[in-house]
C-alpha cells in the first residue's frame, strides 16, 4: 500500500481529518471572519461555493469550535423535501417531537427557538446544507418561520449553505425578503496555486512525510486540474501516490499526475 511505500502513518487526504488538524486557507480564514459577526449579530447567513470546494468542512470546524454550554448546532441536509416535512426535520433536530399539522410545528418551532435562547440563554446554530435544492415555496417558508417579534429580533443562527445555484434562486422577486435579511455572504473560492503546495506538505507531515514528494510542476497540474477544490485535490493526489507506489517513484511529477489523472477519468 502507498502508505507504507511513503512511510505514512494513515492516509491523510481523507475527510477524516479533525476539525482541529484542518489546513487554514484563505478561504478558511475569510469565511470564520464572517461566522464570527454572524455569530455576533445573529441572524441568517449564505455560505456558497461549488462541490468539494470545503463548505461543509468548514462548517464542520466552525460548529465543533463552538461552546456547547451557550450554543446549541442543528445540521439539516434534506432541502429537497416538501415545507411540511421540512418543518418536521427542523423540529425533530430541536429536539421536539413534532405535531401534525403544519401550523402547529410552525408555532412548536418558533417556541422551540424561543425557550431555547430567552430562557434556557443557548442560542440555537441552525445549519441547512444542500439549500441550492430547497424549492422557493420552502425559501419563501424559511423567511416566515424565522420571523420572530415582527422582525425585530434574532434569537437564532441560520447558515444556509448550497452549490452556486442558490445565488440565482435568491436573485428571483419571490425570495428578495429572504435576500434582503442576509446578514453575511461568502462564496468558497478553492486553494490557490500556493496554497495546495502548502496544502499537500501539511497533510503529508501530519501523517509523518516530511520529506518533500510532490515537484512543483506537479503541483501546478494538480491545481490546474481541480481548480484548488479540495476535495478533487484529495482525490487527486491519493491516486497519484497510488500510481508512484505503482511505479515504484519515490518523487511525483506532472508526468505522474497527468496519468493519475487519467485513471480518474476513466
């Protein structure tokens, strides 16, 4: 196995790195500045950015840095879903067992909310992955069920977080009110050439490589072929450690990438 070829102690281009050995781009750095003010202000915030570009695991940093006695995160993924059984997701994740009617849960929610913040003093971080999915009736809901004393106040944290898609959906006349109340905005950009060359030597030295495989040629094709998305860079650079085990090199060039690359496509 490469692993042992390379003296790696684990793979280290999984997603299974905690959230505390995390490599801090700029992207990272950029998107806690704006989750720090939204958790300031409170209020609803749109992280975007296309697939694998680490929204999700910058959110997973975010959420276990958070202090459980005074905040309390809810993840809800299944934005593809009708208004009703979102609501009953999103009161399920509240921790309340939700009643039948759509009324009532909207109510049992917006309680939930309340009890939570002003009584129990924990603000609720509710996190909605996948949102590009979410239909404009459900986005039009979100605006209503987050609505608390006629709009004067936040006693929440709302994270929508999607693929591009979603900016286009919140450009249309019918979801203006919920643009309107967006408190941050910020569209994850990828590694930048220097940075999956940082990238990639972190991550090795994490599993125990100091020593320097990857020439820089490499590098630049690497970049060039995912964009700086990390986790197309993860992908690529796992196969192009495969292939130079393979092949018995201990060094990895562009020559290696472009036919790791190629057992990707296949």
């Amino acid at each position: 196995m490469f692993t042992q070829y390379f003296g790696l102690k684990f793979n280290p281009f999984t997603k299974e790195i905690q959230a505390d050995k995390l490599f801090i781009s700029q992207d990272l750095l950029e998107l806690e500045s704006r989750l720090q003010y939204l958790q300031n202000t409170r209020g609803i915030g749109l992280v975007a950015g296309e697939p694998g570009s680490g929204k999700s695991t910058a959110l997973r940093k975010y959420v276990s840095e958070l202090n459980p006695g005074l905040y309390k995160s809810c993840y809800f993924s299944l934005s593809n879903v009708t208004v009703l059984e979102f609501y009953q997701g999103l009161a399920l994740e509240l921790g309340e067992q939700p009643l039948h009617k759509k009324v009532a849960i909207f109510h049992q929610i917006q309680q939930a909310i309340n009890s939570m913040y002003y009584e129990r003093r924990i603000t609720p971080v509710i996190i909605l992955d996948e949102i590009h999915l979410a239909s404009n009736k459900l986005l039009e809901d979100l605006r209503l069920i987050f609505n608390f004393k006629m709009d004067s106040q936040n006693p929440f944290i709302l994270i929508l977080a999607g693929q591009p898609l979603i900016r286009s959906k919140l450009t249309l006349n019918i979801n203006n009110p919920l643009r309107q109340r967006l408190v941050v905005k910020y569209i994850m950009q990828g590694l930048k050439l220097e940075e999956v060359k940082d990238y990639c030597s972190s991550r090795l030295k994490l599993a125990g490589l100091i020593e320097d495989v990857f020439t820089d040629s490499a590098i630049e094709a690497i970049t060039s072929s995912t964009n700086g998305l990390p986790r197309l860079v993860n992908s690529l650079v796992t196969n192009c450690l495969l292939y130079a085990y393979e092949k018995k090199q201990r060094h990895i060039d562009n020559e290696v990438v472009y036919q790791a690359q190629n057992e990707l496509n296949i």
